[in-house]
C-alpha cells in the first residue's frame, strides 16, 4: 500500500493528460461517426458505438490501474515466458477450430470466448516489445557489430510470420516499427536510409512502369530507377567516401554508355531496361575493382547497394505482379494514380477525402459532417475515424489532433531517455516506434499518401481490443517510468 | 548514462516524426482549405436537389373572368443510378406504355447533355391524375423512380388560343439563354404565355434533401434552413372581353379570317380572333407534341395568328388613310373635286355608280377610285418630279412616313403582342430597286392610292386605323395586358386632328346610306368602311374597319374574310354584331347572328365548338 501511493504522484502527468484527451476526442468522434440521423441517441446509449465504446474505455482504464499497481520487475522477469505464451497463442491461432477462432473476412485473427472477442496480434506488440527490452539490454551494443541484431530480429520475425499466416499483413507490418528502437539502439543508420531508398525505388518502378522508353520494352521506371542510384553513389563517393576524382569518371563512363546505347538504338533495337540494369552493374564492379586494387575499403557497402538494387529493380516488377494479392496490387496501383476507379478500390480512400476535404478550415461542426452520417466513409469508426475529424472540425480541429498525438510521443522519448536501465529506455522506444507507425500508415491512408492497410488510429478507432493494447502498452511504460522516480526519492 | 554517443540518434527520431506529422498537416491543408473541389464532390454527394414547381400565374379577362388555370400534373423521374431489379413490364403497364417506348427513352436520357446517373432525369412529363394513378400506387417497387408535382394549363373556355398562346418544354437554347431554366422545365411558347413568362412562372423552389451512400433520402439538410420556397406566379389580367371573343369566334365559324377589336381610349385589344382556331387544351400536356403537329399539317393552317402575321392589301378601307394623308400633305381639301367617269375612268375605273364631280366626302363614302388615284397623284406629284425624279421621290417619303404614323408598315414594337408581321408600306428604295432613282412616277405606283398592290397590312394595324380616326388623330400602341401604365404609349400621327370630321362624316355615311346601311344598329350611330380587296386565290377578300359609337367610340373593329366575296355583304355584318355585342353587353338580332354564323365561305374549316 505504501508504494502505490508513491506511484501516484510520480506518474508522469503529460502523458496521462495526452491520453485521456485523445481518448476522450476519440469516443466523441466514435459517436460522430456512428451517429445515425434517423434513430438520433445520446453518446451514453448502449444502441450507439460510443455507448460500448465508453465501456471499452472504463475497462482500459481498469487495466492501466492494474498495472500501476504491479511491481515494475515483474515485466522485466516475465519478458520472455510472456513473449513464448504470446507465440504459444498465435501458432494455436493458426490451428484453433473457427467456434473459438472465426474465419472473418479471411483473416483468423479474432479470438471469441463467448461475448468477448480479442486479437492476440495486438498482444504480441507488447510481448514483443518487452522480449527485444530484455534481449537486447543485456547485449553491450557499443561495439555496433551487426551479428548482436540477429537475436532481436529472429524475435520480431517469430511473431512477424504467424500473423502473416492469420491473413493479417496489416498487423504483422507493424513490427517494422522496431526499426526505430534499433536505430536508437545503435543500428547503423545507413539502413533507415537504405530502406527509403528502397521504397523509393520500389514506387519509381512500378509507378512508371507501363511509361515506355525505347522501342523495346524499356520502361521510365528502370531509367529512374538506375538514376536514383547512380544518384545515391554519387553522393556517397563525392562526399562521404571523398573519392572525388573516381566518382566523375565513373559519371562520364555512365554518360559514354547511355550515349553509346542511344546511337545504337537507331540501328538495333535496344531494351534500355538492361542498358539501366548494366549501368549499375558496372557501376559495382568499377568499385570493386578499385576497393581491390587501390584498397579503398570503404566501398564495400556501396558495391552491396548497388547489387541489391540492381537485383530490386529488376524485381520489383516481378514481385509486385506476382507476390502481391489482386487487391493489393490495386490499392498501390490507385495510391500512386495509375488506375482511377472510383467504385472498387479507389472508393474508399476517394470518399476519405472527400469528407475530409469538405470540412474547410473549421468543419462542420459536432454531428453536422454529412458525408460521415450519411455512411460514404466506410469503416468510419474503426479504420476510417480521422475522416469525422476532418469533416467535423475541419483543418484546425484535424490539426490539433495532430499535435496531440505528436507531443505525446515527444513525450514518451523524453521518459524513455530519463530512464537509467535499458530496458526500460528500449521499451520506450518500442512504444513511441509502435505508436508513430500506426499514427503513419492510418492517416496516411486516409489522406491519400499510403495503401490502404488496415490498421486502427490508436486511442480514436472503435474497439476494445486496440484501445486496450495502446492502453497496456503506454501504462506498462509509465509503470516502469514511475519506478525510476521511486528509487530517485 | 550508458550509451551516451547513441543518445544524440533522438533527435534523429523527433525530427523523422515532426517531418512525417508537418507533411500530414500540409497535405491537410490542401486538401481542406486551399482545394475546393472536395467541398463540391461532397455536395454532389451527399445533397439531392429537389426542384419544388411553382403554380403558374392564373389568366383572367377584363372582367375578371378566369381564362387559364393550373391542374395537378405529375411528372415521372429516374435516377439511373438508384435503379434496381427493375420490372420492366411491370412500369410499362403501369405507366401505360409498351417497352419499345421505354428502352428508346432509356437511350434517350443518357445521351442528354449535362446527364447524370446522380441527379433526377425526366422519364416522362405532365402526366395528369388519372394517368399517374397506377404508377404511384406501385411506386414502392420501382426504386429510383420518383414522381415530381407539376401543374398543367386548364382553360375556361375553348377559344382564344391564339391569344394565350401555350406552354411547352424549354430547348437548349432557352437554358443558355436563361439559367433559370433547367432541363424538363415548361415555359410559355407563344402569345401571352411566352410575352409574360417571367411574370406568370414565378419562381421554382429547392429543397435539399440528405442522401446515403445507397441513395436512400434521410431527411433535410439542416432541417430545411437552406431550402427555398416556390414562389407561385402572378396572376394576369387580360385587356380582353371573353364574351366578345366567344361570339367573333362563333361569327367567323366556317370562314377563313380574322377579327381585332380595340378600345379606342385605350389601346387594349378587346377581342382577337383568327379563324380557323383551334382548343387551347389541345396543346397541353403528353398530347401536345401530337396535336401540334396534326395542327401544323393541316392545311388551313390554324396555328397561325391571322389576327397579327396574315397579311393583306387593305383596299377600299385605307382610303380612309389617303383622304387624311392628302389632305394633311397639301395635295386636296375637303373641296377638292374629281370628275368620275364611272367604269370607263382611267388609269383606275370606278366601280361604283355616284355623280361626277365628286367631293371628298362622297368620295370615301362610295370609295370613289378615281377620286383618289387623284388625290394621291395631286399629293406626290405637289412638287413636281425635279432633277431626275428628286423632288418627287422626296414627297413620297413625305407621304410613306405620314402613312406610317398610323402604326402601318412596322410591328408595334412596344406592344406584348409578340407574333407580329411587318406589313409593307414601301420605301423610296423598294421602287428604286424595281425601276431605278427614275424610272417610276405617280402613275407607276398608282396601286397605293387605292389600297392594292404593293402594300400590305395586317388586320390588327386596320383595327389600330380605326382607332386611329375614332380618336382624331393618335392612338395608344395595341395591347392585351390591364395595365394603366401603357397610356404612356401614346403616338401622334402626322394628320392634324382638323382633318378628320370629314373622314368620320363619311363613314358614319357609309352606315346611314352606304354599302353598310342593311347593318345599322337601332339606337347606336356607327362609322365604318368596307373593302373588297382582289386577290389571286379566289373570291375578293372582305374587309371592314370601323368604330362605333361615332361619339366617344368605344370600340374599333376590324374584320377580314378571306376569299369571301363584298365586304359590305360579309364583313360589315359581323362588325355591327360585334358592335352591339360590346355596346348593349348582347344581341337582340338574333336572326342576323345566326345568318352569319352559318355562313361558309371555306369548307376546309373544322368547326371548334360544334
């Protein structure tokens, strides 16, 4: 008894006010988007969403009082049986009958115990989380060799692959937001930056691959593509690896090529995709060559980039046409414009901003969006909740809920930074990765700039299970914050 | 801290996160303040605009006698879009239509400019109670049909069509022209409804109706704040007197013409009448497109206004406007006298039998021919002919524009009368072109003194004529609408008023002695004219133009008969009956009525009223 009312006063309170006001801004969107102009309730009525979102709530804040009121070891020694009986969970997902596991939409990723229905996926962020926090607190990181990640990574990809086989891609990409923890925690940072430069390519090719160039099957997205490159090795030889002279030779001996293939091509015709394909290719082994003979040594990095995305490039057409699902490849398809189809896939995210868009400067106003009450958005009090924000408080209204989220992952870096142990400090991160990616990729969505995956907005989409996942999640962290303060007094 | 160097990479992450959010926020920006275009997606979206149809403004004669009212009328929309499981046999039975018609509407509609499958399409229009029956009891299985409130045109009576004119769907022309008009909307055609369309439509209202994404209607849109109300249109009042207008109508039965009467005083038309007419409830509705049609080929063309666009040399009737013209000009007074040789003068012979000399006043009373080829030449030749003819195409201009005073040979620009014809009072030109600056003479134009040749008028600038010499010299433009304001249209003629008792005395002569004097009316002392004009399509036109009483007139009348034959025998007839109809407010000559009415002069006429 003598603890916890220590913990009350050392909780972090920005981080609880951040909470309760999203919270609270999320139930009143829930009952905006779910408010029906013919059957008008209250926010309270049971017959409305935001009626049982308000129980959702009450339970997530039960849970989050739980936590406080646990010891913070307890989540440093029950890291790993947490994480294993999380795994246990998801592999028996996989098998379990569909009375207790039901085939919805495809996915077997719902878990029903009579009234009650739970997704294991959103437990394994948080068993995930603190397994990578134990893991990876004991490894001295300093020495940034590359062999310390294979343990963390094998840990993401154990759960990463069973939610991929409950047909939940959505989820299972949210463990790409460790990235972010690992980055913090010594990952060389070119990865981050190969990683967008492989998005990069990724869009460029497909998104210009039916420009043709040439007479024979050449494409503007593998022109752009071998540019990017020649872009990125050009920048890292001028002015990281400060080999200034080799680098213009290598941009002239690109220039004769290109040159040679263009004069050629008026005599035979020349599939340019390879002319771009063999620009990189030389590109490499003239690095090679030099990393050999002059021994340089610094451009064994460069020598593997430009390999991979050769081989990328080269591919990404290829598993883009035949890796992706029908519907995968026409939401990237609408997202990057390339087809227009305002009644299938384009449908959802073109309503999305046509609500949002309708909102103006200031919005509607409370229960006024009608593009939301008259159910164009669909899925509009789950994935699609920041559509109600856009029409009813329009830009200042959307803005705001943007800060909001902002500063409170601001906030929790600053208490995962103040935290003396590491584990507590890579949980943090965990968390703010989690949150930010999720806050990335469903507002990106419904703005327009990314697929559409669905994934929930935390603390705004309905449901009890990711409200109580985001709400666990944040809690454990403040728990373990809380804690640091004790020992400080 | 442990891993101190590493702890810079914050900033990395809150820099990462802040670019990520700030982009979100632009993007937002765009898309909710800067771009307007989702505000508008959103509206097309979300609101259906329902057109509410106001009734159209009623007609009522001048004594406040209804002409023209509104019936309910429906019309039958789609939304192309909303459309599902459709039973095609079972709409066409209930809109009593058979499935050819149906698909060939379908195709038709979707080729429409401006279509939609979002937006009310017109299926079909001004459907009346009983042929909407059937297919409102249904509507329930017919999903994105809807039934849109109309009204139709009914008619009190079943002349004066011309006069009313009708309603009709608006072309694409009229929506460019005036955006108040919309695809599907009705607008007056011709006559009155066309020449006060904007007084009589008045205005449609909208009501914005909320819709979902499966297109059911959920309420209004902030309950109705937007919305505007229909504004009924406004009700007219017609200068015309039903009653006169029923019985010129039964009097022109089986004859092929035209009656105008106005009041002198004030250039209200009373009555205007072309035969053949027909119902104006033919042209309402579903039917009209149909009965237009078997109007337009039938071959006494009975959509044409004879009253206003038929146009005739007036003959005898205009010496009327020579003896004032002459004498206002200098050419002869009312002592001037001609000799008269009877059928033997020339260039013109007389076909009447009076002593010779004769005076003016003899002269219009026995529509002297001779007499006039006289006076005219006295007045164009006054000056002589000049340098090659100068002089004397100058006075022929002098006497083309004091004829014109008379409101002849242009439309009455200023009237609401809108079908109107010219007539032609030649120009200096019109003969230069014919003959050159020289080569015509008085004795060349010779026709115009008697009303033949190459003038033309039409009977409502006769019936302006005699209004013209009831008031002694001006007249009010001719028009149909009640309406105080258009005293103001008051126009002088280039005849000073002392010339006109002698025209009048002669008149008045023509009824006590002359060719009118079977038509006298007891108690009422009438002026008129008659003309029996030759034409090339048979029997002479009859023509008579005259006012009654002589003193304060009351109404000036003129009539034409086509191909009838004297205009003493046809003409003056219905003149004095029309006469005592709108004087004593009834006929007591009976006998004389009836003659008149069963008179035929063109059995191609279909009777209306029998």
């Amino acid at each position: 008894m003598k603890r916890s009312n220590k913990i009350k006063f050392s909780l972090d309170t920005w981080a609880v006010v951040g909470y309760f006001i999203l919270v609270i801004m999320g139930w009143i969107s829930i009952y905006g988007a779910s408010f029906d102009m013919e059957s008008p309730d209250g926010i309270f009525s049971w017959e409305q969403r935001s009626g049982k979102q308000l129980v959702w709530i009450a339970t997530a804040l039960a849970l989050g009082g739980i936590i406080l009121l646990i010891d913070h070891k307890i989540f440093y020694f029950f890291a790993i049986p947490i994480y294993v009986l999380t795994i246990l969970l998801l592999a028996f997902m996989i098998v379990a009958p569909t009375s207790i596991v039901p085939n919805i939409k495809g996915s077997h990723s719902w878990i029903q115990l009579g009234a009650v229905s739970f997704q294991p996926a959103e437990l394994a962020k948080i068993a995930t989380s603190l397994a990578l926090a134990k893991i990876m607190s004991a490894i001295n990181f300093r020495q940034k060799k590359w062999k310390q990640f294979i343990l963390p990574v094998v840990i993401i990809l154990i759960p990463f692959a069973l939610i991929v086989l409950q047909k939940e891609t959505g989820s299972a990409l949210v463990f790409v937001a460790f990235l972010l923890m690992f980055y913090r925690e010594g990952m060389n940072g070119m990865v981050l930056f190969l990683l967008l430069l492989f998005i990069v390519l990724f869009v460029v090719v497909i998104k210009f691959s039916l420009v043709p160039v040439g007479a024979d099957g050449g494409t503007l997205g593998m022109i752009l593509a071998s540019g990017i490159v020649l872009l990125f090795q050009t920048f890292y030889g001028y002015f990281m690896a400060q080999k200034r002279k080799e680098t213009l030779y290598l941009l002239g001996g690109i220039a004769v090529v290109y040159i040679a293939a263009i004069l050629l091509n008026i005599k035979i015709k020349l599939n340019f995709n390879y002319v771009a394909i063999a620009t990189i290719l030389l590109a490499a082994l003239y690095w090679a060559v030099l990393e050999i003979i002059r021994r340089f040594r610094k451009f064994w990095l460069i020598i593997v980039v430009l390999l991979g995305a050769a081989a990328f490039s080269f591919s990404a057409d290829y598993i883009f046409e035949n890796g992706l699902k029908e519907f995968q490849k026409d939401r990237i398809k609408v997202l990057f414009g390339m087809i227009k189809d305002s009644k299938k896939t384009g449908y959802n995210v073109e309503q999305s901003l046509i609500a949002i868009g309708s909102g103006g400067l200031t919005g509607k106003g409370f229960l006024n969006g009608t593009q939301t009450k008259l159910k164009y958005v669909p899925e509009q009090d789950t994935d699609f909740i920041f559509c109600t924000v856009g029409e009813e408080y329009g830009f200042l209204g959307s803005a705001i809920v943007l800060i909001l989220f902002l500063l409170l992952l601001l906030r929790i870096i600053k208490i995962a930074e103040r935290q003396r142990e590491n584990f507590n400090r890579i949980y943090g991160y965990c968390v703010a990765g989690i949150l930010f990616f999720h806050i990335l990729v469903n507002i990106g969505m419904v703005l327009g700039l990314m697929p559409v995956i669905g994934i929930p907005l935390p603390f705004f989409s309905y449901g009890g299970s990711s409200l109580w996942s985001f709400t666990v999640m944040l809690f454990i962290l403040l728990r373990l914050d809380a804690a640091k303060i004790e020992r400080v007094r | 801290m442990i891993n101190d160097k590493l702890q810079n990479r914050r900033y990395t992450v809150i820099i990462i996160m802040i670019i990520i959010l700030a982009g979100f926020i632009v993007r937002l920006l765009f898309l909710q303040v800067i771009d307007p275009k989702y505000k508008d997606f959103a509206e097309s979206n979300a609101f259906l605009k329902k057109t509410i149809y106001p009734p159209r403004g009623l007609i009522f004669d001048r004594n406040k006698q209804l002409l023209a009212y509104d019936k309910p009328a429906y019309d039958v929309t789609l939304i192309m879009r909303e459309i599902q499981n459709l039973d095609t046999v079972e709409l066409c039975l209930a809109l009593n239509i058979d499935t050819v018609y149906f698909k060939k509407r379908m195709v038709e509609i979707k080729k429409m400019r401006g279509y939609s499958s979002y937006t009310p399409q017109q299926f079909m229009t001004q459907l009346s109670d009983q042929e909407i029956a059937t297919f409102q009891e249904r509507l329930n299985k017919f999903p994105g049909f809807y039934v849109q409130n109309r009204t139709l045109r009914e008619y009190s009576y079943s002349g004066a069509a011309h006069v009313l004119g009708s309603i009709g769907e608006v072309s694409q022309k009229d929506i460019e022209k005036d955006d108040y008009y919309g695809m599907g909307d009705y607008s007056g055609r011709d006559g009155i409804e066309r020449s006060y369309e904007k007084t009589l439509r008045g205005s449609k209202g909208i009501e914005i109706l909320l819709r979902d994404s499966k297109g059911r209607i959920k309420g209004k849109y902030k309950d109705g704040e937007q919305d505007t109300e229909p504004k009924a249109g406004e009700s007219i009042t017609l200068t015309l007197d039903i009653n006169l207008q029923m019985l010129g109508e039964e009097l022109m039965r089986g004859k092929v013409g035209s009656i105008v009467a106005i009041e002198p005083a004030t250039g209200e038309i009373l009555a205007m009448i072309s035969n053949p007419g027909y119902d104006p409830s033919l042209l309402v509705g579903r039917q009209r497109s149909k009965n237009y049609t078997a109007l337009l080929s039938d071959p006494v063309k009975p959509l044409i206004n004879r009253a206003t666009q038929a146009q005739y040399s007036p003959g005898s009737s205009f010496k009327t406007l020579e003896a004032l013209v002459c004498q206002q000009l200098g050419g002869i007074s009312e002592k001037t006298l001609f000799a008269c040789n009877g059928p033997s003068s020339a260039p013109i012979k007389c076909t009447h039998h009076h002593g010779s000399p004769v005076g003016l006043l003899n002269a219009v009373e026995q529509s002297c021919n001779p007499y006039f080829w006289n006076a005219f030449r006295a007045t164009v030749e006054k000056n002589g002919y000049g340098q090659g003819n100068d002089k004397f195409r100058l006075q022929y201009m002098v006497w083309q524009k004091a004829v014109k005073s008379f409101g002849l040979g242009e439309r009455f620009a200023d009237s609401d009368v809108l079908e109107q014809s010219r007539g032609n009072i030649p120009s200096e030109n019109y003969y230069n072109k014919m003959y050159g600056t020289s080569g015509w003479r008085a004795i060349t134009i010779r026709s115009l003194s008697i009303g033949q040749g190459e003038v033309l008028v039409t009977p409502l600038q006769m019936a302006n004529l005699a209004s013209v010499i009831a008031n002694s010299g001006y007249y009010i433009t001719p028009h149909l609408l009640k309406n105080d304001t258009m005293l103001a249209k008051i126009h002088h003629t280039e005849v000073e008023p002392q010339y006109f008792p002698v025209v009048n005395e002669a008149m008045w002569r023509v009824f006590e002695y002359g060719t009118a004097r079977w038509h006298k009316l007891k108690g009422v002392e009438m002026c008129g004219k008659t003309g029996t004009v030759d034409n090339s399509h048979g029997k002479p036109h009859a023509f008579f133009v005259g006012f009654a009483p002589r003193e304060n007139p009351k109404i000036a009348i003129c009539v034409v008969v086509e191909n009838a034959g004297f205009g003493s025998t046809y003409a003056a007839p219905i003149f004095s009956l029309l006469a005592e109809q709108y004087i004593n407010g009834t006929i007591e000559r009976i006998a004389l009525k009836e003659q008149v009415v069963k008179t035929t002069t063109n059995s191609n006429v279909q009777n209306l009223m029998e």
